[in-house]
C-alpha cells in the first residue's frame, strides 16, 4: 500500500517570509515604504536564481545589494547578509504546527521542497517543531523552483507515488504553475488574496483546513 505524501513550500506558505524580509528591510531602512521595497526585492530575487549554482545565502545577499542600488539606498558590506542572518528568527504561521501534526496524525508522509540552503531549513523546521519524513532544497535539486528539480529529486529519492502524493505551496510562480505543467495535484495556499485561472485540486486561504481537505483528495486506503 502506496504511502500518502503531501509536500510543501516553506517560506511563504509554512514561514512567514513577508514578515521575516520585511523587517529586516525596515531595520535596515526605517524610513523606507516597506511594501514598495519587500514588493520590489520579490521581483529582483527570482531574477537571481535563474544562476542556480549560488547559495541561496548568496541569492539573498545578491539580491538586497541589487535592491540597495535600484532604491538608491545605502548598504554596509557588514549588512549585505542581513536577510539571510534573520532567517533563522522567521515565525511560522499560527496554524502551521497544529495543521502538520494533524496530518502526521492522519497517517500522511510530510516532505518540503525548499528555495533554501540546508542549514536555513533547519532552523525554520525547528520553529515550526513538527517532525518530516522528507526534504529537497536548492542545494540537493541544483535548482531553484519553478525548475522541475525539487520535484524529480522528490520522487526519484522517496519512491512516492505520484498519484498519492499532493503538492502544497501559496506562490503561483514557484509551485502551483509548474505543479500544473508536472500534472501534480496542487492546494493554493492563497494567503495574499490573489485571482488566478491555474488549475489546482483545492484553494485554502490557510493550513487550518488542510487536514480535511488532504483527505478528501487522497482517501486512505481501506482494507
């Protein structure tokens, strides 16, 4: 009997990462329009991620010097790592951790695909304080989502079963698009409020709900 997974962005959809970069842009820039920059630096970074081979400590750090220079705003070398030095300290969402360990409960395999370095995904798991049976980040995909690589590495490492298995992510651009071009079932975690016509098994507006809905769309298997 094929084990049921269900996967998961992190940042974005377990952590809140708009959060956890905007406060540390206004900490660096208190008289900033903070929306303006968090919504600028969120187009400049998949920008560069598209050079796969880089960190995504170094991602992060290439991209605020970027940011730094469109915005006309100064940045110290000593700050240049300034997000990713707070990524540790970023808060899951208040349903996160109850919605995980329901899942585990349900007998559900939980595994993350993750634009991040091992070591940042570490930190956040221990915020989140719920155990996962699997991970892929950048560094072991060579590639950053929306690339197939999370995915192929996913299934290719963890033998699951791609019709037991169920995508889970809140960005349209890194996860459900390319879900929908992998024919993978995909839940939007649409936290922002967002309109799109992408295909997706199921829309949630957060975790609370997703226990329920996860086992709807893959039954266990009953004797």
């Amino acid at each position: 009997m094929a084990d049921r997974w269900a996967t998961f962005d992190c940042y974005g959809t377990l952590i809140d990462w708009n959060r956890g970069i905007g406060d540390a842009l206004a900490s660096l820039w208190p008289d900033a329009d903070r929306e303006a920059v968090l919504s600028r630096y969120h187009e400049i970074e998949p920008r560069v991620q598209l050079q796969g081979a880089l960190s995504y400590r170094e991602v992060m750090r290439q991209a605020l010097v970027l940011l730094a220079g469109d915005e006309d705003r100064l940045l110290g070398e000593a700050d240049e790592y300034a997000l990713a030095d707070s990524l540790p300290s970023w808060r899951p969402f208040p349903e996160v951790p109850g919605a995980l360990a329901e899942l585990r409960g349900r007998g559900f395999k939980l595994a993350i695909l993750s634009n991040t370095d091992p070591e940042l995904l570490d930190a956040s798991l221990g915020r989140i304080g719920v155990s996962v049976d699997g991970r892929v980040t950048a560094a072991e995909a060579g590639s950053y989502k929306p690339a197939p690589g999370h995915w192929e590495h996913f299934f290719d490492r963890y033998d699951a079963d791609r019709h037991k298995h169920v995508h889970v992510g809140a960005s349209l651009y890194h996860d459900i698009e390319p879900a929908s071009q992998f024919d993978l079932k995909a839940v939007w975690i649409n936290r922002l409020h967002e309109r799109s016509d992408l295909p997706r098994a199921a829309e949630l507006k957060d975790l609370a709900r997703l226990p329920e809905v996860l086992d709807e769309l893959l039954p266990a298997a009953t004797l």
